[in-house]
C-alpha cells in the first residue's frame, strides 16, 4: 500500500514520497524503514514522520532496544570480565565496554567502575551479527556527560517517548527545570536517569515525564504547572 508523511503505516507499505526524494538529494532512513531494490518499505507498524530537510522515520511504541550505531544509551553494569565490562543496555545481548574508554584511562590509571553501576555511554559499534561496543567518551577522549551515573534514579519508557522529549519543539524539559534543578540523561535505549534534590523532586519529574507520553504541548506545559503547584503545597 502506498502511503505519505502522517499516515499510519504498517509493516509492507511502501512511500514514493522518500523514494523521488531520494532520486535527487541524500536521504537519512530512520527506524522502521528499509530499502529494497528501487523503494523505501516499512517494516514496523506506526505513523510515519519526517524532519528538514530528508529524515524519515516510524514513530511507535516500541520498547525493546536494537542497538544503532552513535546512539547515546543509559545501561547495567552486569559483570567484569577481563579487561571488559559487561553491560546490560536492553538490546538482545549485553554491550562491551572496555576500560581504557573512559577519558584519562590507562593500564595504571583504571576507571572506578563496578557491578551494579549505571553508565551512560555511546554506541561505538552496533551490527546484528556483532555484540556491540560501547565508549565513555567522544572522539576527541572527553567524557563530557558520558560516564558512571551516580545516586539518581532509572526508569524504563518507550523508545518514542525519548525521542519525544529530546525533541527541541517539546517544553517539557524546559518547563520543568525552571521550577526545580535537575540532572538528567536520556537513553535511546528507552531507560532515562534523573536526579533532583530530594527524592520526592526525583519522582515528580520522572511521573512529569511519564505522563507526557500521549500529550500535545499545551497539555504538557499543563501538566507541569499542576506538578509544580502539588510539590510547592498548593494544590488547585
């Protein structure tokens, strides 16, 4: 079936839209699309979405991760092994990470990591025969945010809802950290890390971010004048 940007599509539909695009300038498939011969099909059930200038993708609620390549990801460190970390980031296989890729690492100089820690980290190499790799810095050996995650609090989501609030147009994360300071690190894996003040900040952000799953922004700013008007004591 043929469908256009907004549609709801389903997995063998196919959109001549990307693929005359495609004839002309470079497009970027996002997840759920896939080229076969001379066409761009679907391969997940969603709606279809794009972003200037020629990035498609399907947005659903997909939950179970597979690893892409540069993806930022929130994961479990499940066990040592060698010169290696084991690290659980919710895909099919546990992801490697290795020692010396956290910035100023060396033989002498080991990072102070262990079972149980949270790390956020970046997809060095993602492939469906591979176990992937994973980096605690960037390419020029800073960590910047990347790293152990410490104290905090880590939850799971969908994948879109992630995508959804990473988005610029989105005022949820804006809205929310001019009441209350906040860290926070989200995975593209469907796992996000807050930490506030108090625990009781830590939860109400974390329910904020839940609950904006299936809102438009005029619902969302709404939501979290509601949270916020709760946590000061004044509840309307």
């Amino acid at each position: 079936m043929k469908v256009s940007v907004g549609d709801v599509v389903l997995p063998g539909d196919y959109c001549e839209e990307i693929t005359n695009v495609g004839e002309k300038s470079k497009v970027i498939l996002g997840p759920g699309l896939g080229r076969e011969l001379d066409k761009i099909y679907m391969t997940k059930a969603g709606i279809l979405r794009k972003r200037s200038p020629n990035t498609y993708w399907v947005d659903n609620q997909q939950k179970r991760y597979v690893p892409s390549r540069g993806e930022n990801v929130v994961g479990f460190v499940i066990q040592k092994a060698g010169d290696i970390f084991r690290v659980d980031i919710g895909g099919s296989c546990p992801a490697a990470l290795s020692y010396l890729s956290f910035e100023g690492a060396t033989k002498k100089n080991r990072p102070e990591v262990q079972v149980g820690d949270v790390v956020y980290a970046k997809t060095l190499v993602a492939s469906k025969d591979m176990e992937p790799e994973l980096v605690c810095v960037d390419s020029h050996g800073k960590k910047g945010r990347l790293g152990v995650l410490t104290d905090g609090f880590v939850f799971k989501c969908s994948l879109n809802l992630v995508r959804k609030i990473l988005n610029p147009s989105c005022p949820l994360l804006e809205s929310l950290k001019n009441e209350w300071p906040f860290e926070l690190a989200a995975g593209m894996n469907g796992r996000i890390w807050i930490k506030a003040k108090t625990m009781r900040e830590t939860i109400a952000v974390g329910n904020a971010i839940l609950g904006c799953e299936y809102l438009d922004n005029q619902e969302i700013k709404s939501l979290c004048s509601n949270i916020t008007n709760i946590l000061a004591g004044h509840i309307s």
